[in-house]
C-alpha cells in the first residue's frame, strides 16, 4: 500500500513531513499487530512537466500510489494556469484506479481535475468564497474537516492533515492502529468540525450597494436587534426586493446573518471574559438564554459551555 505526497512550489512543508511521520508510526504499530506497512512516497513535476519520486521509504518497490495527497500551502491555492499541469496528472492517476486526497488549499488542484463536480468536499475556511467562485459546480462544506468521498477524500485548513493522516490510516490499517497511532501523537481521531474554529467571514464583494450599507449598518450595530422592516428600510428597499437582494449577495438570510453576527460577538466575549452564559446571551441581543445556547450549537456544533472550555482565555471580568 503506497500514499503519495504531490509536491508543488512552496507546499506546507510541516503537512508533508508530519504525514510522513504519521504514517511511519502508524505503520509500527501495525507491523507490531503483524500487519503491513504503509509506503510513502514524495512526487515532484520537473520542467518537462514528466512526474518522479523524490522521496520514497521503499525506493525498491515496484508500484504506483494507491491514494495521491495534495498539501496546501501557506501562500494561499494555486491559480488556475499553475494548478493545471498538476490536475491532468491527478487525473491520469485517477484514472489508473488511484485515490485521490487534498488537503487545505489543496483542494484547489483537485478541484480543477473536475471530479469534485457535484460532489461534496471541503477546503480551508478562509478560502470557502474563492471556491465557491472558482467551482462553484462543487458542493462545498467549509464546516467539515474532513469529507471522504469514495475515490475522494478532502481535508480543511492547515492542520487538518492529522485528521486526513488518520482518515487514511484507518482506511488502510484498521481502526486499531488508527487508535493507537491518534494517541501516540495526541490527535483526537473523531469530533472535530472546522466550524469550531472559523470566523464568520462575510461576503462583502458582491456589488449590491444596498445591500453592503445594510451590512456594514448590523456590523456597526454589533447584531443588536433589529427588523426586516428597518434593514429594508436602510436600504431603501420594499421589504420583498431587500429579502430577496439580500439572499442572491450574501447567500444567507437576513435573519440567518444577523445570527452569525451575534454568535461571533458571543464567541469573543465567551474567550475573553469571565460572564455567565446567560449576561452573554442578553449581550448580544438574547432575553432567551436557551433560545441563544440552540443558535450557538447549531452554527458552531459546540454549547457555549463546551466553546468557552476549549478556546477561553479569560482573565478579566
């Protein structure tokens, strides 16, 4: 079993070398279980564009990958010329039966070989626009760490290379080994979501110039109340137009934002000081504490309790 790493410039060179330590360790507790090993194996494209290994940890063995990872890296994805000598790789490979993987702005790459089309994947959270507007025929899930697919398997931002690791492990050495492997390197295999992590980025270039005073209008307001009628009203719109606007630039509702905007208050304050769940709840705009724990969980997939033990830093009142 070979998992190939795609090089490419200025690749994440913690992800390609952490995964390669992932799967060494993986592949000793698996030989200990008297299992097989894992062979991992580095590919870089030289200027003909023709594709070799650079690296390898069974250089004797005949073979190709049986799964391809595509790292992300800390400049940001590819462009579409640079991605594609790249993709049509990736897609020969797929096409000879290997799997293919991405993680971060990884995903990009293996975007532009077109298999993502109608199929769910995800990417970092910073770059969930981007994409959405560069393949917008793939059904993004920013939320999700990772989504595994069949013949495809996509990881969120930068880190989320110890869950891909993982994912990968646990496809091709069994749970046990997974198990152990998450322990030896305190990596929680299960449980996490991006969304416990990224910031409500809103879309802000969409053109629609009432709809961008009403927005900067409710970020001034720091969520507050507020209703349909005074957002279309700001706008200067009938209250039908201003709903329907509002959605086509924003890809949420009005009532869906505003929520977005009163859990990030809530997360900030959850961080940094020391009220009650309740005092942050009316805080940004709740007289319902219960009513603001169920909107918390559901966009962020934590209670705020949960929330403020894994991210609180609080030292002040």
């Amino acid at each position: 079993m070979e998992v190939g790493l795609m090089l490419y410039r200025d690749c994440q060179a913690a992800m390609v070398h952490g995964i390669t330590d992932l799967f060494a360790i993986a592949s000793i507790f698996s030989r200990d279980r008297g299992g097989p090993a894992v062979r991992v194996s580095h590919w870089r494209m030289d200027a003909e564009g023709r594709f070799s290994r650079s690296h390898d940890t069974d250089p004797d063995a005949p073979g190709t990958p049986d799964i391809l990872v595509v790292p992300g890296r800390l400049t940001g994805p590819a462009e579409a010329e640079e991605a594609a000598p790249y993709a049509r790789w990736l897609l020969d490979r797929h096409g000879q039966g290997a799997t293919l993987a991405s993680t971060c702005g990884g995903t990009f790459i293996l975007a532009a070989t077109g298999l993502l089309a109608g199929r769910p994947a995800t990417t970092h959270w910073l770059f969930a626009e981007r994409f959405r507007e560069r393949f917008p025929d793939v059904r993004l899930e920013a939320d999700k760490i990772v989504i595994e697919d069949g013949d495809i398997i996509t990881a969120g931002g930068l880190m989320a290379w110890t869950d891909l690791g993982l994912r990968i492990v646990d496809r091709l050495l069994g749970p046990s080994v997974t198990i152990e492997t998450g322990k030896f390197l305190l990596v929680d295999p299960s449980g996490r979501e991006q969304r416990h992590y990224s910031n409500f980025a809103p879309r802000l270039t969409h053109g629609d110039e009432a709809v961008l005073k009403v927005q900067h209008w409710l970020q001034e307001r720091g969520g507050r109340p507020t209703s349909i009628a005074d957002m279309a009203g700001h706008a200067r719109l009938e209250e039908r137009t201003f709903l329907r606007r509002f959605k086509t630039a924003t890809g949420m509702k009005p009532i869906e934002y505003v929520q977005h905007l009163r859990i990030g208050k809530a997360r900030e304050l959850l961080e940094f000081t020391r009220r009650t769940v309740d005092q942050i709840a009316f805080a940004v705009g709740y007289e319902d504490a219960a009513a603001f724990r169920r909107v918390f969980h559901r966009i962020l997939g934590l209670s705020p309790g949960e929330y403020r033990s894994r991210f609180s830093v609080a030292v002040a009142a």
